[in-house]
C-alpha cells in the first residue's frame, strides 16, 4: 500500500469547515480519488460456508468495525438490508448478501463487544438489528461531524475535507436488491467502508480538540441503547399531499387508498409508490370519484392502469364512502405535545413568549460552539419545556425536565440555565 493510499500518512485535518486545524489555515490540496479498495472487491459472501469464514476473520481481528448496509428503497417494500460491508484491521473488508445468509447474529455476536464505526447510525441500524447485529458500543461519524462543526457531514464530504479523498457516490441510490450486484456497485460498496477506521480517528482528535469528545461519547451511547422505534400512529397521514385534504371523506379515502396500496405493494415487495402515488391517492380523496371512469380521469390513474387495478382503487374509494360518519377519521392526529408554534400566540401568549427567549438563547449559544442547534437540544424538547414549564422554574427544576424528556448530561448542564432563564419572563 502506497502513501497516496494511506491515510496514516495524512498527519492532520485538511479542513474541517468550521473546525480548522490549529493554525487555522485550510489547506487547499486537491483530493486523491479513491477507485479501488486496498486488497480489491471483496467476494460476496452468500452462504454458510463462507460466513462462517468471515465470521472467524473478524473475530481475530483487532480494533473498531466499520459497518455499513444497503436497502433497496424507492424500489422494495419496507427497509430490509440487501448488503452488508465490513471493515476491520486483521481482517479485511468483507461483502455480505443477507438475502443468502438473512441470519448475522453468529457475526454479531463475535463483535458484540467490538465498537462499531456507522456514518448516519440510525438510518443503519434498524435494517442491521432485523438480521441479527445488534452493536452495544457506536462511533457515528456523520453526527461526530456535526458535533464538530463541519458544514457538510455526508460520507463523501467527510472523507474528502478530513482525509483528503474523493469516494465515487453515482450508486447510493440505485437497487441494492439485483442479482447478481454489479462490480461498480460492489466496489463502490467496498469504499464506503474503506476509509471509516481512518476517519473516526481523525474526528476523534478533533473531538477532544474542541473539548466535545464526551458529548460526542454521550450520544453514541444513546443511540445504541435506545429501542427499536414503536410503529407509527395512522401512517397514512404521511401521505404526501395531506394538507390539502380538509374534509373527513377525503380523508376516509386517502386512509382507504393507503392501506389498499400497502397490501398490494407488500405482497409484491416493492415501493408503495411504483404501486400507486402519493399525488393519485391525493387527487382521488379531493375529487371522491363516484366510479371508475371519473377515476380514470384523474391524474395518476392514466391508460397505463389497468382495469383491474382501476377497480381495485375504484373499490377502496367506495368503502370511504360507504363509512358511517361515526366511523371517518377526525382532523389531525391526537398532540402527544405541544400545538404547533404557529398557533401559541393565540392559545398561550405567555407560552409563546417564553419559547422565543428559549429559540434566541439556544441559537447563540449553538453558534458559540459551533454546532447545530438541534444536536444541542432538540426543538421538540425546547417546545415541551416552554409549553408545560415546570411550576419550579428553578436550574434544578428545568434540568430534571429536561433530563426526563431524554436529553443528555452535557446537553442539560448547557440548556438548563437557558430554559430556566426563558421560562421566566413572564413571571
């Protein structure tokens, strides 16, 4: 391995976009493109045999674990893995189809123990946890990035402005369920993983640099331990579109449309929208069709439907209709919260004028550091204080608040005296 492929050679930060290196100045070298893998493109691992070989390797091996993973979304129903890439010094890269091998928890559990390098963990780990590989300890480069300062915390522009390197990124979003995978595809997946050792180092120093390393820490261990996210209430009011549906018929026909959607595109397994658009179910719930040429009519149900098809969304928009009033879905979902902060100047001027205070101290101070307002403190977390501030308004008081709503020490010991100081101003 050369040094034009070493990032050991790299001796510090080339930029960090709102984190400079000590000297302050950035410097200004064009970045090496990255277009092959130290020990090349792995071969896929698809069955037990080979598994259990990589299984071994990784176990021997020393060091954090990069880790990364592929969905098919946009093209396959819901968020299965459809690749798995690993990293780690003794070891290799490894590529691993789960469709051949769905069950990694053997894998997972030779680096149970191990730190697992993630860029964006949370996008990752659910699809990771559904195939067995379940980290307990986290570094998480993108929010490592944020914390630090960077403008940009994609993986492309991390490696880039950190160790100096270009990836190729033309196959992010292309269908990670074909078989077989493509070379470019592969290699590209290979490079996603090949450089993450060397950059959660980097950020590590940096981290500790601008005396954030424990916050960053505090948070990794957050994410790792928090549980599988509970199913969403009433999906269907994601629908994109949805604000301009005011009556509650409508809405019984987006709800109808929805569901019908989902049934079909799960037991196809592709995206709800190669099934139907969000825009169709939309027009549908403002027109209401009253049969299915009026249907066929609307944009989204063109001649490309067929009659079948037709009569099926024809069939669901039916059922809303038929729904006794009793039964149509009421505006809007049930607040577990605060209102929308449009509306507080009108439901609670007091509440509205502590929540400006609160938006003002926190910006300042999120700037004084250098890092996003919402990984200070989260604007929902900021919302609920505000609204229902406790009867106390003392530090204390405010810190217990805030830890119960799930924020971490370090951000409590800098939000709290803010909060505290914003819930008073009406008093």
């Amino acid at each position: 391995m050369t040094d034009a492929h070493d990032p050991a050679a790299k001796t510090a930060l080339r930029t960090t976009g709102g984190a400079p290196p000590d000297d302050g100045v950035a410097a200004e070298v064009p970045p090496v493109a990255l277009l092959e893998p130290r020990e090349g493109i792995p071969p896929v691992v698809a069955d037990a045999d080979a598994l259990a070989e990589v299984i071994s390797a990784f176990a021997a091996g020393t060091g954090p674990v990069a880790v990364d993973a592929e969905r098919a979304s946009g093209y396959r129903y819901g968020q299965r893995a459809y690749l798995v890439q690993l990293r780690r010094e003794g070891a290799g890269s490894a590529l691993i189809d789960p469709v051949g091998c769905p069950d990694l928890s053997a894998l997972g559990d030779v680096l149970a123990d191990t730190e697992w390098i993630l860029h964006a963990a949370t996008q990752d780990l659910p699809c990771l946890r559904d195939i067995g590989m379940v980290p307990t300890q986290i570094f998480d480069t993108e929010l490592a990035g944020r914390l630090a300062g960077f403008p940009r915390v994609g993986l492309g522009a991390m490696v880039e402005s950190v160790l100096g390197y270009a990836l190729e990124k033309g196959h992010s979003a292309v269908d990670w369920s074909t078989r077989p995978l493509p070379e470019p595809w592969l290699r590209y997946a290979a490079l996603d993983v090949e450089l993450l050792v060397d950059l959660r180092n980097e950020l590590e120093k940096e981290l500790d640099r601008q005396g954030k390393l424990d916050w960053a820490h505090q948070e990794f261990d957050a994410i790792a331990s928090a549980p599988p996210a509970p199913p969403r209430k009433d999906p269907w009011r994601r629908t994109s579109g949805m604000h301009k549906v005011r009556r509650r018929r409508q809405m019984a026909v987006v709800r109808e449309l929805w569901t019908a959607r989902d049934t079909v595109a799960q037991r196809r397994d592709v995206s709800p929208g190669k099934v139907l658009s969000d825009s169709a179910i939309i027009e549908a719930a403002l027109s209401v069709p009253p049969n299915v040429q009026a249907l066929t009519a609307l944009t989204g149900f063109g001649h490309r439907m067929g009659r079948r098809q037709l009569e099926q969304w024809q069939a669901a928009v039916d059922r809303a209709k038929a729904l006794p009033d009793a039964e149509l879905p009421q505006p809007g979902q049930p607040l577990n919260g605060p209102p929308p902060p449009r509306s507080w100047a009108d439901k609670d001027p007091a509440a509205a004028a502590r929540l400006s205070a609160a938006r003002t101290a926190v910006s300042a101070l999120a700037e004084e550091l250098n890092l996003p307002q919402e990984n200070l403190i989260t604007p929902d977390t900021v919302r609920r204080v505000c609204w229902e501030p406790p009867g106390d308004h003392s530090v204390e008081a405010v810190a217990q608040a805030l830890t119960e709503l799930g924020a971490r020490p370090w951000q409590v010991e800098l939000v709290a005296p803010l909060l505290a100081q914003a819930v008073t101003v009406t008093d």
